[in-house]
C-alpha cells in the first residue's frame, strides 16, 4: 500500500516574512474598484466635521469605503461589518486591518455622513459620466414603496384624530361653559358676552389659570370638572395636536417611525395588499445606472415629480434634455413644468393606452371624440346638439395645484334616442374639459407616437424597473433597517452608490 502523503499545515508556523493580503486579492476583484473610487473622491466636508483634540480617530476615507463595499456585499447590519473586519480579508485589506466596532461604524454613517450622502453619491456619478457609462441628458424615472423599519401595526390615522380631537373639543367647550355658568350665578356683576376663543392646549391652560383665581372657594362639582379638565381632557387635547403636527399634511404615520407613512405595497407577505409604514424613494436611471435619488413621504408618485427634478438639477448644476416615466407622472403640473424647463417629455398619462384601441376610438360619445368648435367654444354630440359653455371652475389637486376647467352642457336630452348609451345623469349631459391639459396631452402624444419615443418607450421598462429588482430581489433590500427620513436617506444613497459600483465591476 502507498504511503499518503498530506500537505503542510502552515498555520501554527512561525515565518520570518508574514504573507501580504494583497498578494491573495485578484486584480480584478470590487473590492480594488472600491478602493480607487473612494480614493479619488472629495472628502474635505467630512474631514471638517472632526474637532481634533483626544484620542486618535479612524481615518473617514477608509470608513467610507468599508461601508460602500459592505453594501455593494449585501451586508447592511454594523455588527455584521464588524465582524466582516475581523474575519474577511477583502474588508481587511480596505480597512487596512482596522478594526472599528459596531458603535463606531453606525455613528459614522448615521453622523458624518447626514448631509454627505448626496455628495458623495454625485461625485460617483460624475466618475460615471467621465467613463463613459452615463451622458445625464436622459431620465428614465420611476419610484417604489420600501418598508420602514417600523412596526406594521403602530398607526396613526388623520381621520381618526380629528374625529377624536373634535369630540374633545366639545367636551370641553361644554364643562367651560358649565364652569362660566356657575361663576355668573354666585357673581353679583352684570353678565359679559365674551368672544368664544378656538379650544387648544395652550387657551386651556390659560383659562384653567384664570378659573382658579376666580374661584378660591369651589363647590365639588365645580373641583371634580377642574380636575378632569387638568389631569385627563388636557393631555389627550396635547396628544392629538401633537399627532397632528407630526402628521404635517399625510394623513397617517407610525408611532415607532414618525416620518414613515402607511403605503400599500405590491411586495405584501400576507399577499392581500395591506398598509404598511412605508417610504416612496424615486430613482433617475440610465443604462442602469442611477443618476439620482430621492425619499419622499407621500404614495402618489405623480407628487414626487416637481422636487425630484429640481433636486437632480441642484445635485448635478444642469438638466437633462429628455425624461421618460411611465402614466403615474402624466398631470398638468408635471407636463407644464417640463415645458417650463424646455424638457422633452416622453411621459405617459392615465388612459394613454386605452386611448389607443379601437374600442375607444370608435366611442362617439366619449368626450375626446365629440366635435369642438374652437371659434364659437361648443360641442357637438352625436345627434347634433350643441353642448355650450355654461361657466368655469377651479380644480385643486393633492399638492395644492390649481387647474382651470370649463363646463359645457346641452340644452335638451329629453327623448333623445341615444341618451341611455350617451350618458346616465338625470338632468341634460354636462361635461367638464380642461383645454389646457389636453393641449399637453396632445403634445405629449406626438411625442410618444413617433419613433423615438417608442425607442424609450420599449427602453423604460428595463431601466428603473430592473434597478428596482436588483435592489429588492437580488440583493434582499425590502425594508430600511434604519428610521427616519435623514437615516433612511443614507441608507438608501448607500445602496444607490453600491449598485453603481457593482455595475462598474461588472
């Protein structure tokens, strides 16, 4: 029988020349590309967040890129990184066998880099454009709902506290009224009118002070109502204008996150579409690349669109020539903007598809398809009759914009043939028309019609939207692990910097 012959273990050896880590890192390994990037990075802001004086600080260029390559490796959790440092030679080698604790890794991250994030990730950016990788002169935009780390059951409903803080209100206002009452009686003085004041915290407080001056003697009835009105009414009147005041103008938030609001997800565990404390954040791409980012608040993406322009244009100092986005961006105010901007817009609007099949097109009494005569401003419907201008209005969307409308009815539908396929109103069929928005409409479907823009048409559902599946699916990123709008904007910024990098790599 041969003799078996194992290989040297070499781990309880002694060696005159420890072996480089480096030497054991391909050349063409992230972790290298990380290293260059971050090295040529602008970090003179951060430096001049360190006071100086103490003990010795680890340096923040080597603490940004361990937390970019901890993304970019789908290690979100500071304990994680941590013992990565101590285990991985890929974090060593980037440390330069450093080992900051968890402590130190998530004060970093949730200090010196709050108003950093965007900075860094433009500079990154910016690298994209000098390679080649991403021109700017084109957005492909779209947004999806993240989960908060917050938990799913700790809401807080507008309609609920506003009911709730009304009945208070009345409680209230009627035990002062009692207490007014009483005081008139046992008073010789003349009774005064005086001008009832709105009922908030800070008048109880007022008046609970000027009842206990007046009345140094008080019955127990009269004490009893004091004392609920200070030790019960007056906290909870306290507690609703506080959730009021974090609410700001969403209709809900959630108790353990006060910036998430309730938001219904597509990705639902219990696969019925519930509500949960969410964020909306908005991603510009390009070749897959992300070009910009934002968190916001509300579920609506269509009131995302104005800031998140905006910002791109203050990040970058320029603006892109086209935008593409799918009909959830297709309102007045998004369409005016970007013609404000000289912006060509290839976005979609709601029944943007449906007014392209047969079936539309071939409905005489649908209101696009009614003759107009611009000249004389009247309609004609399909049996001849004239429907004329009776008036305008005002619509007001959700963000406070201001769209002007037109009313236009007819003057007799009584025994009309065709009155039951026509309309369903009791009355005389009176439609309403926003000329405005139909010119944009009419605009922003030239655009989508001819040839380029069925070139982004075809193109916008691989952008953003596979971004968005990589985040999520690939890289298991369905929910923030940190709260509030600053931290889960770091957050975010970190897997946005890390799906550049990773595709840089690629």
């Amino acid at each position: 029988m041969a003799k078996v012959i194992f290989k040297e273990l070499a781990s309880n050896q002694i060696v005159l020349f420890p072996e480089n880590i480096s030497d054991l890192i391909p050349a063409n390994h992230p972790v290298r590309l990380v290293n260059q990037v971050v090295d040529q990075l602008d970090i003179s802001s951060i430096l001049q967040q360190y006071a100086g004086g103490g003990t010795s600080s680890f340096h923040p260029r080597m603490m940004i890129k361990v937390l970019f390559y901890s993304y970019l490796s789908n290690i979100y959790s500071c304990r994680k990184i941590e013992k990565a440092l101590q285990e991985n030679i890929y974090f060593m080698w980037l440390s330069g066998k450093s080992y900051p604790d968890f402590r130190t890794i998530n004060m970093f991250r949730g200090k010196r880099l709050k108003k950093e994030i965007h900075k860094l990730f433009a500079e990154i950016v910016k690298i994209l454009q000098e390679c080649g990788y991403v021109s700017l002169e084109v957005q492909y935009i779209d947004g999806t709902k993240i989960e908060s780390a917050s938990n799913k059951y700790t809401f807080v409903w507008r309609g609920s506290v506003e009911k709730n803080k009304a009945k208070l209100e009345n409680k209230i206002a009627s035990i002062l009224d009692d207490i007014d009452n009483q005081i008139k009686e046992d008073s010789s003085e003349p009774n005064k009118e005086e001008v009832k004041k709105p009922i908030d915290s800070e008048e109880i407080k007022n008046r609970l002070s000027e009842l206990n001056k007046k009345l140094k003697q008080k019955d127990k009835a009269t004490e009893k109502q004091l004392h609920e009105l200070q030790h019960e009414l007056l906290p909870r009147l306290e507690k609703y204008e506080s959730q009021l005041d974090i609410m700001g103008n969403r209709n809900s938030f959630s108790k353990t996150d006060h910036d998430a609001t309730f938001m219904r997800t597509k990705e639902d565990h219990m696969m019925n579409g519930q509500l949960k404390p969410c964020y909306n954040p908005q991603i510009s791409t390009e070749n897959q690349f992300i070009t910009h980012f934002s968190i916001h608040q509300t579920p609506g993406d269509t009131t995302t669109f104005t800031s998140h322009l905006t910002s791109f244009e203050q990040l970058h100092r320029k603006q892109s020539k086209e935008v593409v986005a799918d009909a959830g961006y297709g309102s007045e105010q998004n369409f005016e903007l970007l013609e404000s901007k000289n912006i060509e817009a290839y976005v979609k609007y709601s029944y943007f598809h449906i007014e392209q099949k047969r079936k539309a097109k071939n409905n005489i009494f649908s209101v696009q398809n009614l003759f107009y005569n611009s000249d004389e401003d009247y309609y004609v419907c399909p049996m001849g009759q004239h429907l004329v201008n009776i008036g305008q209005g005002i619509r007001i969307s959700d963000n406070g914009y201001k769209s002007n409308v037109t009313f236009y009815k007819a003057s007799n539908c009584q025994g009309c043939p065709l009155r039951a396929m026509c309309h369903k109103a009791s009355g005389d069929r009176q439609i309403e028309v926003n000329h405005r928005l139909n010119q944009l409409k009419a605009k922003a479907r030239e655009n989508l019609t001819n040839e380029k823009g069925l070139y982004h048409r075809s193109k916008r559902p691989v952008e953003p939207e596979a971004v968005f599946g990589q985040l999520k699916s690939n890289n298991k990123f369905n929910r923030f692990t940190l709260r509030g709008l600053e931290k889960v904007n770091i957050e975010f910024g970190l897997m946005a910097i890390a799906h550049n990098l990773r595709k840089m790599a690629a």
